[in-house]
C-alpha cells in the first residue's frame, strides 16, 4: 500500500472537541444519549482519525466526521435484541426468535406492560389470586384437559412435570425416544436430574406395547413418551401408540398412582394436514388418548410467546402447581397476557387468519408466487439480476422435519453471495435469506408483509450497503 509521511498540517485540519460539541446536531445528540456519551465518541472518533493520518490519510472534513459520529452514535445505542426480516422460509426459525406474534397478542403484551394489573390478585374477593389462574379456563376448553398450568417453558415443563411427579421412582421411556432436543436439552439427562430413574425399554428402531408392559412394576412413576420432534426415522420402526400405554397402565396392578406422560414439543392445537403436512398429533388427541399430564411449547406450532404449557388431569396437575419448582419456573405477566390472546384466537377459531405462524402455514403457493414476482419486478426495474424459482419452506423449530411447503423464491445471482449475504446482515434491519447454488434466495413465506418495502429498499441499495 502506497503511504506518505505525515504531514502535520493534516494533524491541524481535524476539528477540535469544542467545534464539534458547538454543532447543532451535537447539541441535540447530546441532549438524546448524554452529553458523556457523545464527547467519548467525539474523542475516539478523533483519536482514530489521528491514527490514520499516520498511516499517511488525509484528515476528514467536518462533516465527514458529524456523518462518522453519527453512525457511531446509532451503533453503540441500538439495542442488542433487534428486528431481523427472515426470508429463509423456516417459520419457527428458533434462532431468530421463533413465532411472531399476533397484532391482539402484541396489543395485549402492551397493555398488561404499561400498567398495573390483576396478575396475582382476585379482583372479585379484593385478596390476594394465583397467577396460574390466567390462561387456565381456555387450556381447558382447547384441549379439553382437566387442568392447565404454564411454566416458562416445555423444557422447564418437563422438567418440573418429572420432579413433582416421578421423583425418585422410575420413569418408563422407549429407547428410541431418549433424545436430544437441541440446545443440549436430552431427554436422558433431564430425567437424571430431575432425580426420576431412567428405565429404558424396546430398541432404537423398535419398541412394542409389551415393552412397557414388562418394566411395569411397583417402583414406576411413569410411563413417558417423548416426540419425535427434530428428526423421522423411517423404516423398520414401530412404537405403540398413546392409548396403548394408557391401556397397560389401566389393566395393571397399579392403576391408580402410573402416570402416563406425553412431552408433545411443538404441540399443535389445530390439524397440519389440511397444509399437506403429515398429521402432527394434536394435544386434545394426547388429552384424549387418556394421557395424565401433557407438555407443549408456547411458541411452536401453538404460535404464541415462550411459554410451556403442561395439561392434563386435575390432581397431577394440582400436584404440579404445589411443587416448589414451579415457583422457580414461573411464567411472567407479559407472557400470560400474549398466550391468552393467543389462546383466544383460537377460541374464536380465527387461528389460521390472525397467528402469523398460521397464516405463514396457511399461504397458498399461487399468493407467494404473487408476492415474489411482485418484488421481481421492482428489483429488476432497480437493474439486479433476479427471477422467481420454485422452492420450499420448513416448519423449523422442531416441528414436522423432512416436512415441506411448497413456494415460490426470489433468487438474486450475483459474483460473490457469501459477501452480499453478510452485507444484508450488516443492513437495518439485518436481512437473512438463504444461499444455494450460488443464488441468495428469498422466501417470502416468512417475510410479513409489512416488510415488504424494507427488503426491496434494502435489496436495491444492496450493492452500497456496508
Ligand atoms: C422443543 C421441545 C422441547 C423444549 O421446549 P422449549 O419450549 O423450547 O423449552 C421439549 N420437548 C420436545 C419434544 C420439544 O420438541
């Protein structure tokens, strides 16, 4: 790299602190992040500058430097949790916040942050209520359960569920069902450690009713079964159903304290295969195969906030409800205000119209054919190489693997993909699509709509984003 001596009429022409603390703009940053903040960012600006002219730079103007200032200022002040648009076409994308949620579940999270609220009190008796009180009645009308209870999440549910009610007997689980969910949460070791025995039974592959039947004894707790959330396995297989283990339990010995647990995972209440999705069990089809206790996520397929949602019998989950552990797990007020406007959604049997995840599920090839030719149009009227392909979309988040949707991408072809993907990264908000053959492909199955413009803008300045 060509460099030249420093000359120190440059060092001369880099502004002063006090000039730059006398812009307007200044005045007015310093007004909005504090006046310490923006003079430290003036400094190292500064010093940075004094550093390049070293190196041989000229110094910057002014302006330059209020423009330097300016997107330093932005930098250090944007939240670290921040808006992505996901055009990867995985809906419940678990790296980029799982389910987005709906405009009534939004607008209930709002108000129950901005104000006081009945959370733990009984407005009716004037005394103190339960928290758990709150989405209660509607986990019993939807799934048709006995009782409900929501912890902050299915991990944290099944391992509560295991400690209020398997602890130290034995649990009972199929050998091919001891997995591993992601983010280091096994199914073997959450059992181990929620102080429950593990006793597995059948193989791999294969696990019959008679299995279960002959680890039954006097020591077990339960009998659990886990699904197959994040992976198929085709072939030679066999397992037995819900009812089958509900069956065993009811013609044995022990009746009347074996439990019959189901960790659903995504847990839907509403049938996949109306999308062409295979049938994801439904939690009112566990609910009603007999099982006691059954556990499902909050933001899967159920589309609402983070939660785990844990139905079932009324004394297990009384029993639940009074475990220590529960305390240490609790749900809070902004979750409960968006599951229950969740929840209602489908109540009102609006699901699939007004929960993104649904909505994601539900649109249909023709309408994202439509979307993606719309926004090929304005980017090659904007001059980029694009065009609209065939492709597929997931479930993601651990539900229905190997399932797809079929969709219709945006495909861009430019020299260097991997550079211009981290580009859009670095833009505002941060674009992720998905890179395959040398094409970045969009998806427009998880854009919601009102992104729309966003991306376009951002794909059109893409070739100067930094
Ligand atoms: C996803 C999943 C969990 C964990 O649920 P979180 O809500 O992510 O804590 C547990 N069990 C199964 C089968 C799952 O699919």
């Amino acid at each position: 790299m060509h460099t030249t001596t420093p000359s120190p009429t440059e060092y001369r022409k880099l502004p002063g602190v006090d000039a730059l603390l006398r812009r307007p703009e200044v005045i007015r940053w310093s007004a909005e992040y504090g006046p310490e903040q923006v003079t430290a960012a003036i400094r190292a600006l500064l010093e940075a500058d004094r550093q390049a002219i070293g190196q041989g730079a000229a110094a910057p103007s002014e302006n330059a430097l209020i423009d330097q200032l300016a997107e330093h200022l932005q930098r250090e002040n944007r939240p670290s949790l921040r808006p992505v648009i996901n055009a990867t076409g995985v809906i419940i994308h678990t790296n980029l916040g799982r389910a987005p949620l709906s405009a009534a579940a939004h607008q209930a999270i709002q108000t129950a942050a901005t104000g006081y609220n009945n959370l733990e009190y009984d407005i009716d008796a004037g005394a103190r209520g339960s928290r758990y009180g709150h989405a209660r009645q509607l986990l019993r009308e939807l799934t048709g359960a006995e009782d409900g209870l929501v912890v902050n999440n299915n991990a944290g549910a099944v391992f509560l569920v295991l400690s209020a009610l398997c602890s130290p007997q034995e649990v009972v689980i199929s050998r091919g069902e001891l997995v591993e969910i992601g983010g280091g949460f096994r199914i073997p070791d959450v059992l181990r450690q929620s102080g429950a025995k593990l006793v597995e039974v059948g193989t791999t592959n294969r696990t019959h009713a008679r299995d279960f039947a002959e680890a039954l004894c006097g020591d077990t707790a339960a009998f659990m079964r886990v699904h197959a959330s994040n992976f198929q396995q085709i072939g030679f297989v066999t397992k037995p159903s819900l009812a089958e283990l509900v069956q065993i339990v009811r013609d044995s010995w022990w009746n009347d304290r074996v439990l019959v647990i189901d960790d659903l995972g995504s847990g839907t209440l509403l049938d996949t295969a109306p999308y062409g999705l295979s049938p994801e069990p439904t939690v009112q089809q566990s609910v009603a195969a007999g099982a006691d206790v059954v556990t499902f996520s909050g933001d899967k397929l159920l589309g609402g906030p983070q939660a785990g949602l844990i139905v079932g019998k009324a004394e297990s989950i009384e029993q639940i409800r009074r475990h220590p552990l529960t305390r240490a797990l609790r749900v809070d007020k902004l979750t409960l205000a968006g599951l229950e406007a969740t929840l209602q959604s489908y109540r009102r049997g609006k699901a699939v119209e007004e929960i993104p995840v649904w909505q994601m599920i539900a649109a249909t090839p023709e309408r994202l054919r439509g979307r993606a030719e719309r926004w090929r149009g304005v980017l090659a009227r904007a001059g980029l190489p694009v065009e609209v392909v065939p492709g597929q979309s997931t479930i993601g988040g651990g539900s229905l693997p190997g399932e797809t949707l079929p969709t219709h991408l945006l495909a861009l072809t430019v020299p260097r993909p991997d550079e211009y993907a981290a580009r859009l990264r670095q833009a505002n908000p941060p674009i992720v699509g998905r890179i395959q053959q040398e094409r970045l492909l969009f998806d427009p199955r998880t854009v919601l709509p009102e992104e729309d413009e966003r991306l376009l803008s951002t794909l059109c300045a893409g070739s100067e984003l930094r």
